[in-house]
C-alpha cells in the first residue's frame, strides 16, 4: 500500500467544494473509494465544521 493524496471536487449550486485527504491504497481507484468513504464519514459532523483558513482575490 501507498499513501496518495486525494483532491475531490464538487461543483455545488454556489460554489466549488474541494475535499483534500491522505489515504493508504493500492491504486488510485482504491484511494478515491476510501476519500470518498473518509468524506461521507465527515458529513456525519457537518453541523461541527469550522473554516481555519481562506483565500480572498480580487475579481
């Protein structure tokens, strides 16, 4: 197994959601099963969320 890190991307109504995690798998299809899998277990504390960092630009 390898550790890969995995970036998923959701176009949302209002804006664009990232999900970045590390994960052990043994191919890249094996990681985004266990991101996404890490991702829905977080949903579950969603209401617990705090942003810690930001980016504003200029538009």
């Amino acid at each position: 197994m390898a550790k890969m890190k995995v970036t998923l991307q959701a176009e949302l109504k209002r804006g664009t959601f990232y999900w970045v995690t590390t994960v052990e798998a043994d191919s890249e299809e094996e990681a985004l099963v266990a991101a996404e899998n890490l991702f829905s277990a977080e949903m579950e504390t969603a209401s617990e969320w705090e942003f810690s960092d930001y980016d504003v630009e200029p538009f």
